[in-house]
C-alpha cells in the first residue's frame, strides 16, 4: 500500500538546514496496525505529514497502491488524500459553530455526495460511535472523548483505507484514552490500516508494529511478539 523510498525532508531555520526526515526507507502493508515513537523533534509527525500527502518531500519516492504520488499537483494530491486518509489530532480541530453530525458530515459536503446519500451516512456514523445521543450538540457542550469519537467519525465517513492518528489520547484522562484506543483498534480489525504516533510506551507496545526515529531515521522496526 505505502511504500517510501530514501525520503528526505528538509527545512531552513535561519541559515541552517534541518534535517527532519534522513533516508527513510519504508513499506507498509493494507491493514497493518503501526505506532511511531521517539524523542520531540525525532520526524515523527513530519514523517505521517509526508505518509498523508499533507507535505512533500525534499528529495526520494512515495508510491500509494503501485502509484508514485511524489509528483502530483495541487488538485491530483488533494483528492489521493481524501480517498485514501483519514486523520485524528490531538486537539480534535472540530468546528465549533457546527453540531456533532455537522461535523461529521463535512468530508461528505466537501466530496460533493447529495443530501439523500450524505443523511444515512451521518445517522449511521452517529449509531457505530456511540454519539446517538449527542448528534445536536456543539464541540463545546461535549466532553473530550466525545469530541474524540466525533473526530474520529468525521476521519472515516469517507471510508478510507488508512487512518493516522497523532498522539489520538494526548488531550484525554486515561480512561476516555483507553476508549478511544480500543476504538480505534476496532476499526483496525476490520480492516482499516492504523498508524498511532505516540510518546506512551505503553500504548505504542499495543500496535503489531512499532518505528521508533531518531534524529529523522527509523532506529528500530519490530513486530508484536
């Protein structure tokens, strides 16, 4: 699915080159379920920005389902992007004017789908993530792991096949953590590939498989035992 060769990706700071990302080489497989570690400023989130076609990179190949996606413009990236990913932040990024179901149903506005496609849509999401009822409630009236469960509805609505998460349970007490972890896991199992950046050890031991980067290198790649 994701294969990554001699990525490169660099940033001017003043007048010093930054090496975010040094010569990854990477292949990831449709349904793997993957957590990436390492110390702040390690490439972690710059590494799921390049996976995510949020960001580009400086030199070497992306291929997406046999498709080298490095070159693609503006428009050919945005639409790889929506029918491929889906994404989960710390900070939830909802819309705080719109509704739970609102917020789930933009992706399908932004993909132009009708109201009588979209409506099913939304009410089904709202069933599968236990926010029946708090469809009509703003971010602001929810507790964090509901704002967590509706980001993570609006993130699959489209039905993508990968789903990167950075630090998903940072901004919640363990106990909404550990729900939505096992929500998560859940959506892996049936078949979604899941990628986790984490700085919890314990959590990063869940996934099967486990990158650790430092100083924009993968140190470490190991499966589950």
């Amino acid at each position: 699915m994701i294969q990554l060769q001699g990525i490169h990706r660099n940033f001017i700071v003043g007048d010093q080159i930054v090496h975010a990302l040094d010569g990854i080489d990477l292949e990831i497989e449709a349904g793997e379920y993957i957590s990436v570690m390492g110390p702040s400023g390690s490439g972690k989130s710059t590494l799921l920005n390049i996976i995510a076609l949020l960001d580009q990179p400086t030199s070497g190949r992306y291929r997406l389902n046999g498709r080298d996606v490095t070159e693609l413009n503006d428009e050919e990236l945005a639409r790889t992007r929506r029918e491929n990913f889906g994404f989960v932040f710390q900070f939830f990024h909802l819309i705080p004017r719109l509704s739970a179901a609102e917020n789930i149903e933009m992706p399908l506005i932004l993909a132009g789908l009708e109201p009588a496609l979209r409506k099913p849509r939304v009410r089904e999401a709202v069933q599968a993530f236990g926010l029946a009822d708090r469809a009509d409630h703003r971010p602001d009236q929810l507790s964090g792991g509901q704002r967590q469960r509706v980001a993570i509805a609006r993130a699959t609505i489209l039905r993508p096949g990968a789903l990167l998460a950075d630090e998903p349970t940072g901004n919640l007490d363990r106990a909404s953590g550990v729900e939505i972890i096992d929500l998560l896991e859940g959506l892996n199992k049936q078949g979604m590939t899941l990628i986790i950046i984490t700085h919890d050890p314990e959590l990063g031991r869940r996934a099967n498989r486990q990158l650790t980067l430092v100083d924009g290198a993968i140190v470490k790649d190991s499966h589950a035992v």
